[in-house]
C-alpha cells in the first residue's frame, strides 16, 4: 500500500491523478500547492477523493498518513521538495530530471540510503513493455553502429516565448529547455538500452539564454549515438537503431515508444506494440507502488544507478548552456 501526497497542480499532476485512482494499493492523501493555486487544489481534492489541500508543504510532511511524495513541480524545486521529504522521513517519486545537478542527485542518493528510504525517478519508458521489446531485439540486429533518437515538438509556448513572455518550460534559471524537457527521455531511452556513453557533447540552439532545441552526440566506442530534442519545431517522430544485421524503428515519441518496427537484412519489418493500453503513466505507478508495498530496495537501487548515469549524462551536456 502507498499512501500518497502530490506536489503541484500542474498539467503532469492533473494528468497523473485519474491514472492513479485506477491503481490498486495506491491511496491519495493530500496535494500541494502555492498559494496562488489553492482553489484548483482544492477542486482537485474534492474530485478525487484526496482528504488534504494545502499550500503549506509542512503540513504535509508532519500527516501520518502520508508516507510517500509525489513531486511534481518545476524542474528547479525538485531537490528542495524531495530533500525535505527525505528528511522528513516520506519516501519519494521525482519526476524527471531529477535535479539540476548531479551534485544535488548524489545528496538525495545518500540521504535515501541513510534513512533506509525509497527514492525513484518517475520515468514513463523504461516502465512500457515496449521498451523490453526493443531490449530484446538488440542482439537480432547485430552489431550496433548507429543510433538516431529523436523527439521534437512544437512548443504551445514557443511563439509566447519569442515575444518575451517565459514560462518555466523556456526560463533557463528553472530549468527549462529542450535538454531537460524532451531530451532528458532519450537520455533515458539510450542509457536503459546502453549504459554510460564514453563522452557526450551538447551541441544546443540557444534564444534568450535557454536551449529551445539541441543535438546531444554520445559517443560509445564501437558506436555512436545522437538524440535530438525540440521546443522550437517539430517533424515526424521516428528514431532508428541500427545495426550491420538490421534495424529497430521507433514509431512515434520516446515518453511512450508507442510502437516498434524490427527490421532484418532483406527481410519485411515486424511492427509490434505490446504496451498496455492504459496511460503512459500506469505502469510506471503501478511498479512505484509495489516496491513501495515490498520495500523493495534492490529494485529501487537498480532504478537509482540508471537514474545516476542520466544524471552524469545530463551533467556533461549541460555544460554547453
């Protein structure tokens, strides 16, 4: 059983919550907000059944019948937010990225271990059955040689942006951009299915001071890998995984991996999707809640060391902003 309370009434909450009440062992407790966001907080709480609206996170912390924090606020309050739960002694969920800095990532790390508490990474692909498929199909392709991941979309925000109106998601001091936000899932996507690339370089288009699209180039030793993420224009969502045997084609965006085609020399492509059809947030919850439920620390440590290397990998990047 996890008894839950979220951070923020943002659009990834408002989108989590209907996915959560579907969830068995999943109780929701209470939800977070600034002062500014009471009432949608309060209209939140109602809607789904949770028994706490507030915008006062101490309170929250102090509820018995809190034992596990959502948090899903702007990229630059995760740390804060997750800290404090941490030491408050509540298990924590974080979104993605994790922190801003590896620095800040290596602390939470430690302070979960300390406390013999769970600390994981809300991160939609490497939950999907879909990401087990293109795993598997790996070694079928033979040796890999080139990598092209890919997930560009057109920002609602973006034509504000340009005439200086900056929401979070362009605002470089709350860590916003095209790295963190739509580049962060191939980061996740090429070291679930990688590791840790032997170098990285971020080769980013940066307006005011914020990377509103990017080419990230890891590099792997026998292979080469490249993802490329995009606030500021969009194309159709394919990424390849090549091999000197074949090829695997992602069929749509990282996040979700919504369907996969396999490819070998000569042969007619395999499309397949074995992802359930619930939302791109189920299956993730649905693992939280189990290792939660089991104190399960050898899944979640498995978790966190994927977590460190994007983590690594976001820190070497970010040095180009």
């Amino acid at each position: 059983m996890m008894k839950l309370a979220l951070l923020g009434t943002g659009m990834i909450v408002t989108e989590v919550l209907p996915v959560l009440t579907t969830i068995e062992g999943i109780e929701l407790e209470a939800i977070l907000s600034t002062p500014r966001s009471l009432d949608k907080a309060e209209a939140l709480a109602k809607q789904y059944g949770l028994s706490q609206a507030t915008s006062d996170y101490e309170l929250i912390l102090s509820n018995p019948e809190v034992d596990t924090i959502y948090v899903g606020t702007p990229n630059h309050t995760h740390y804060d937010y997750a800290k404090k739960a941490l030491l408050a002694g509540k298990h924590v969920i974080c979104e993605k990225p994790f922190t801003l800095h590896l620095e800040e990532f290596e602390e939470l790390a430690k302070l979960a271990q300390e406390k013999k508490l769970l600390l994981m990474e809300a991160i939609t692909n490497q939950y999907l059955a879909n990401f087990t498929a293109i795993k598997e199909a790996l070694s079928d392709i033979g040796d890999i040689k080139i990598v092209n991941i890919n997930y560009s979309q057109y920002s609602s925000r973006y034509d504000a942006f340009k005439h200086g109106e900056i929401a979070p998601a362009f605002n470089p001091k709350m860590g916003g951009g095209a790295l963190r936000d739509l580049n962060i899932y191939n980061i996740h996507l090429l070291v679930g299915l990688f590791g840790n690339p032997n170098r990285v370089e971020y080769l980013p288009n940066v307006e005011r001071g914020v990377d509103t699209s990017g080419i990230l180039v890891l590099d792997y030793g026998n292979f080469k890998a490249v993802a490329i993420g995009a606030k500021d224009c969009s194309a159709e969502i394919r990424s390849t995984i090549q091999g000197d045997k074949g090829a695997i084609t992602i069929f749509g965006a990282t996040n979700t991996l919504p369907e996969i085609g396999v490819t070998l020399n000569g042969q007619k492509e395999r499309v397949v999707n074995l992802n359930s059809p619930q939302h791109r947030m189920y299956d993730e919850f649905v693992a939280f809640e189990k290792m939660v439920a089991t104190k399960d620390f050898d899944s979640v440590a498995k978790q966190l060391e994927h977590s460190r290397q994007v983590m690594e990998v976001l820190d070497q990047a970010s040095k180009a902003l």
